[in-house]
C-alpha cells in the first residue's frame, strides 16, 4: 500500500506541475474534468440516485459543470459563473417539478450541493493561476494542504496527545493541527524567499507568504474533515478507486478544495495582485 500510494502521489507531482506550470485553457479544462469526477463521487456517496444509475438530477449537474468550466475558463467573470449556478439550479428544480414524485426535495438539494461543492472551489485553482504572479501564487494552494498534511501526519506521530475531533477523526490531534500549520508557514516563506522576491523584488513578500499559507493550512484541515463528515454519514471509507492508495479525487483533493479560495482572496487582498 505504501509503494502504490507513493507511485500514486509522485503521477500526481508530475500532472500537478505539467497543468499549472501551462495553466490557460489547459488548466481550466483539467480543473472541470476533476469537479465532474469530483460530483459523480459525491452523488454516489450520498446516494442521490437511489437505484445507482445516471438519472436526470445527475445529467443536469454534468451539464451545469460543463458550463461553468467553460464560462470562468473564458471569461473569468464571476457574474457570468454566478449566472450559471442559478440555471443549474433552476434546472434541477424544473425535473424536480416536472418528474415529480420520483424524487424528494433532500435529493435535489443534495445534488446542488454536489455540484457547487467541488465545481466553485476547483475553479479557484484555475483563478489564482491566472493571478499576476499566479504561477508561483498558485503553488501556495498546494503548499497550504498537501505539505500540511504531511507535516500534521509526522507531528500528530511524534507529539499527538489531544485529539482534534475525538468522534469524526479519532487520529488527528491538535498537535498535528499545530505541526501541520507551521510547516506550510515555514515551506511558505521558503517557496517566497526562492520565486516570489525575485518576481516581486520585495522581500516583505517572505511573511505575507508565511501568513497566508498558515491561514491556508486551517482551512485546509477542515475541508479534511467535511469530507470525512460526509463520508461516515454515509458510511463509506472512500469516495472512489480512481487514484490507487488515494482512493477518490474527493479524497484527494479534500483539503484542496477548501484552501483555493482562501489562497486565491488573500492573494488578490494582502499582495494586491489581479488577473495578468
């Protein structure tokens, strides 16, 4: 299990630097392919569809994902996008009317949920990318949850004595919580002190960095836990099998979808950048 997931994380290394590193319409294709893989295992997982198979709420989801991909990708404008989930939701609630009684209001409303969650927040990665300096702000996203979860792993190893959340994830500790922060703080400055001072030629970048991946590192941990919240609701261990030793893109990306737009807003407010 070890060697798979090692394998496992060093293809998505390598993906990871192949889509930011390009960004642009490659990026912003990539990030709509994983928000649909993403709503599939979330409509599964909450069992949506009832009998297991593709039905109409899920259809007008891949639809509305489609869409917004395209549209943010394109244009970037968060009004156009905005206007997008009003029609996915308004689709929704016209075959909840017009297929009425086959399904009940909890489902509907599960399968918008399934469709913002991972959609919206995916698309963040994509806009921070396209940020003045996005190329090297986008990293920070990565910085604020996967360099978070290792370091909260290693610590919560060495120093766990209190538990974080005793009943949702008895292993986590707020030792971990600790570790974890200050590791994507300190990788943070780091990442700074080597791309973003000599991009910005202002050292003053190094704390804002520190910050903000702090800041990330938080919200990261609780994007964590929401998804294994949903996941004993439902009483599954993982979302999918997609990537080996990972499972899901939802297991993966758990903490990721939480952290893009707080990285992506604190980028636009303390270093005042915009869209290049």
């Amino acid at each position: 299990m070890f060697w798979k997931r090692l394998m496992s994380s060093a293809v998505l290394v390598v993906l990871a630097l192949i889509f930011l590193l390009t960004g642009g319409v490659w990026l912003g294709a990539a990030t709509t392919i994983l928000s649909l893989i993403a709503f599939r295992e979330l409509m599964h997982a909450c069992g949506v569809e009832e009998d297991g198979k593709t039905g109409a709420l899920e259809w007008v989801g891949y639809a509305g994902i489609c869409l917004y991909g395209l549209s943010m990708t394109l244009t970037r404008d968060f009004s156009l996008g905005l206007g997008v989930l009003v029609f996915l939701f308004l689709g929704e609630m016209f075959v909840y009317v017009f297929r009425f009684p086959a399904y009940r209001s909890k489902q509907v409303m599960t399968a918008f949920f399934c469709a913002f969650y991972p959609t919206v927040l995916f698309s963040f990665v994509y806009l921070t990318r396209e940020l003045t300096h996005g190329i090297y702000l986008v990293w920070l996203i990565f910085i604020s949850s996967w360099i978070c979860d290792t370091c909260a792993y290693l610590s919560g190893m060495a120093f766990g004595r209190h538990k974080l959340a005793p009943v949702l994830s008895p292993k986590k500790s707020v030792e971990g919580a600790v570790g974890g922060t200050a590791g994507s703080a300190l990788v943070g400055a780091l990442f700074a002190w080597a791309f973003l001072v000599p991009a910005r030629e202002d050292a003053g970048v190094i704390w804002v960095a520190a910050l903000i991946c702090a800041v990330g590192a938080v919200i990261s941990q609780v994007g964590d836990l929401a998804a294994s919240a949903i996941k004993r609701n439902h009483e599954i261990k993982d979302y999918g099998k997609i990537i080996p030793g990972h499972g899901g893109i939802m297991d993966r990306f758990d903490s990721v979808l939480f952290t893009a737009p707080v990285i992506y807003y604190l980028s636009v407010v303390l270093l005042r950048v915009g869209f290049s």
